[in-house]
C-alpha cells in the first residue's frame, strides 16, 4: 500500500463501506503476516528500535543471539536488555553505525552489526538493526593462524636443533675434559674452579631442557598407546607430586567416577599432561593460601571429561589471551611451553583442552578424551538453504 493511505483512510472511515475496511484490515494483516515470517526465516538478526530506544520487534536469530525472549522484550529498552553498550550516544538520526561487538551471554559470540535510522517523510521514526554471527569465521581465522605458526615454529626447530644442539654436545664434552684435569689440581686450586664448572653445567643442562620442551611442544610424535585407568595414571603423577603439594600445605580431592572406562592412551605422554596441569595448578596458589586442586572424571557415551580446578590466582584476560604462544609465560624463568605441549598431546589423542580463568578467582582446566580412537568423523551436513544473489 502506498505511503499516507492509511492516514487518508482513518480520516475518512465514517465515508467508507465497512465491507472495504474489513477487507484493507484483512490485507495489511496478511502483508504484515508475511514479513514477520520473512524476517523470522532471515539468519541475520533484525531489530526494531524506536526513537526512545525501545524494541518493537525482534526475529528469533536476534533473541538467539542476545538470549532474549522475544514477546517479553517488545517495550523494553536495548539497554535494559543488552548492557555494557552506550545504545544512547549510538542511536544517531543521521548516520549509519557499522560495529563489531563480542556478546559473553548467553554464550560467547563475535557480532557484527549495522544500526540505520528509519526515516518517513523526513521524519526520524526509529532504528532498525541488522545483526551478523561472525563467531565461526573468526574461529576459522584463529585456526590457519595458528597453524601457519606451527608451521613456522616446526621450520625453526629443524634449524635449532642443529645450531643449538650441537654446539651444547660439544660444550659438554669439553666440560667433562676440564673436570678431569681440575680434579688433578691441588684443592686450593681445584674448589674456585669446580664451582664454576658446576655453574656452567647447570645453564648447559638448562638450554639442553629448554631446547627439548621446544621441540617436544611443535614436533608430532608416534603414539603408543596402552590400555589404562586415567585416575591410576593421575594418582601415579600425585605421588611424584606430594613433597611439593604437602610442603605448601595444598591438599588434593580426587574424585573419579567410580565406572570410569579404560582409555587406549600413550602412558608417558599422558603422564606429562597431568604433571604440567597439575603443578602449575599448584605454582598458582599463593603459599598463604588455604590452597586446594580439585580433580574430577566422568565419562559419556563418547567421551571423558576430566576437570582440574584450583583456588588460585587466576589468569587475566591479557594472558588468556595469549596462553598457548611460546615464550609467554606467567611465571618468572618460564619458557611458555608447557600448556603448549598438553594441547599437542590431547589433540594427537583425538581430545580437546579447555581452559576457564579469571583473576583472582583460580582456574579450570576441561580435558576431553575420546573413548575410541578417532581415525575420521562426519563433518555436519551443509544447509539445504538456496542462497540468493543480492
């Protein structure tokens, strides 16, 4: 229907068949009907928002997005239902806004979104806002660039093995030359200079540890998997443990499900993860803390799940965000590598590692571990959507 008709009609309703009204009303609702289920079939979210920033009208990828429910939001203000943003100083009658925005609740996304403002006759009647998921593109982003930089850091460790390690065999049989003429040496000679030797072996066995957590962070390794108990493996890494945990005074609750399945898993290798979660669970906990490391494992149909938790200080948002770079490290002398190579080893499982912090408030470290095997997995069918051509 063309623009004023209804004005044109209400100001002459008293001249008109009821007949005709009946039918006009009957039409718009049906026009109305039908692009309510245009919008309601859209994957963008679309919202109506009038000039004092209340919705008029949200299809259901918007309450998906925001987690809104639709018929309770109409009337409500975007600020009331989405907070943290200045809706107010963004509603502006004569500009379009084109923003990304990343949404905690009720689950994690990263949306775009374009805010219009919609004018008749000149005059400002409200917003509309159409809304874009960009959470999987940007997961697919992360993704190559991570795997660019493994691809790097597994090129840069072919050229560190040769240029580092071999110059340190070499600077380690010298060392044991010298130890044995030192040793020949009257002792007021001999004790400066062993001192020294010692120091000298400890930054060599240092750079030789640091070289081989690196390439055990980047470089594949075979699997050699064996049947085991996951809470035995867990147990058998506690007791390696306890001098550490009892000396800070960190007590331990260990809580399997009590049919808990056996897994076919490489032992060494599953052995380091549960020392490096474990003790840098125990590094985060201040000494005077009433420190605890709560482990917990259950399992589903196709999976296990194991939970590491602690009472300590937390990671911030920065080093979130940065956790699984080499060389970045929260603690003083820390080579980075150590969530690196936990990550490896559960991916080369077939699993998958979570990690939950935030400052001040401890930490949660998810472990999911496949019950079988992965050798290949169904990938989700495409949309049978027919995409059109704007």
């Amino acid at each position: 229907m063309k623009a004023g008709f209804i004005e044109k009609l209400v100001a002459r309703i008293d001249r008109v068949d009821p007949a005709v009204v009946q039918s006009i009303m009957d039409r718009l609702l049906k026009e109305k009907g039908f692009f309510v289920q245009v919008f309601e079939a859209l994957r963008e979210g679309v919202i109506l928002i009038d000039v004092d920033g209340r919705v008029s009208f949200l299809n259901a990828a918007a309450s998906r997005f925001f987690g809104l429910d639709a018929e309770f939001s109409i009337g409500k203000k975007m600020s009331d239902l989405v907070r943290g943003m200045d809706w107010q100083s963004m509603m502006d009658q004569s500009t379009v806004l084109s923003r990304d925005m990343e949404l905690f609740y009720p689950e994690r996304r990263y949306l775009h979104f374009y805010l219009a403002p919609i004018q008749d006759r000149e005059l400002p009647t409200g917003f509309v806002m159409i809304i874009n998921d960009l959470t999987s593109n940007r997961a697919q982003t992360q993704a190559t660039i991570e795997s660019e930089r493994l691809g790097a850091l597994t090129l840069l460790a072919a050229g560190v093995a040769h240029e580092i390690g071999n110059p340190l065999n070499s600077l380690g049989i010298h060392l044991q030359l010298l130890d044995r003429k030192i040793k020949k040496m009257a002792p007021s000679v001999s004790q400066p200079l062993e001192e020294h030797l010692s120091t000298a072996r400890q930054e060599i066995q240092r750079l030789d540890s640091i070289l081989k957590q690196f390439l055990q962070a980047i470089r594949p390794s075979t699997l050699r998997r064996e049947k085991l108990h996951l809470d035995e493996l867990c147990r058998d890494v506690l007791r390696l443990l306890e001098p550490e945990l009892s000396a800070r005074g960190i007590r331990i609750v260990l809580a399997p499900s009590p049919d808990l399945p056996m897994l076919e898993l490489d032992p060494v290798q599953m052995h380091q993860v549960f020392h490096n979660v474990l003790r840098n669970a125990a590094q985060a906990i201040c000494n005077d803390a009433d420190g605890c490391i709560h482990i917990s494992m259950d399992s589903n149909d196709y999976e296990v799940h194991v939970l590491i938790e602690d009472n300590g200080m937390g990671i911030s948002p920065e080093q979130m965000g940065t956790m699984f770079e080499p060389y970045r490290s929260t603690k003083e002398g820390g080579t980075g590598l150590g969530l690196l190579i936990v990550r490896r080893i559960i991916r080369e499982h077939g699993g998958e590692m979570e990690i939950e912090s935030r400052e001040g408030s401890g930490t949660r470290v998810s472990l999911f571990l496949p019950l079988t095997t992965k050798k290949a997995r169904l990938l989700p069918e495409p949309d049978s959507v027919i995409e059109i051509p704007s």
